[in-house]
C-alpha cells in the first residue's frame, strides 16, 4: 500500500516518508474519523560473489548511444566496464 487510507471512508493520505511520524495514531482530514497507522517492513535481500567468474569481455550499447565494452560474472550478473 503506497497509501496510508482511512478504514471509515477509505480517503487516501500520503505519508509523509518518515515512517516515525506515520506510524501511530492519526485522524482522517476527510471525516475525522481516528484510527491506528502500523508501519510494516518487508525485507529484500540480495546476494553477490565474493569473487567473480567474469565471462569474456563484449561490447554492448550504452544508453546515451556509445559503444562500450564490458565483462559480465557468470554467476551474478556483476557488470565491469572496461
């Protein structure tokens, strides 16, 4: 949910990005209607070599057009330009 919404009238408030200030007791700006905000947290992990595999060096296309070249780890994906 990117939205904090009253469990009354379902009015969506935007959170302020603090989770600290979200969190707690709230009251809807549309129907003034009290209610509780628990901020939940899910984790992501994520995961690399401790030393890289890399595969033979290729040139690819960067974004702004040029051509560059750069090795790929074969198990990670790493990318190092060359």
């Amino acid at each position: 949910m990117d939205t904090i919404d009253c469990p009354k009238c379902d009015h969506e408030h935007k959170p302020t990005g603090s989770h600290e200030d979200d969190q707690g007791t709230t009251e809807c700006e549309n129907c003034g209607f009290q209610f509780h905000v628990e901020v939940e947290y899910e984790p992501t992990y994520s995961t690399s070599c401790i030393t890289h595999q890399m595969e033979a060096p290729k040139q690819i296309q960067a974004p702004n057009g040029e051509m560059i070249n750069v090795q790929f780890c074969k198990h990670c994906g790493r990318c190092e330009i060359l």
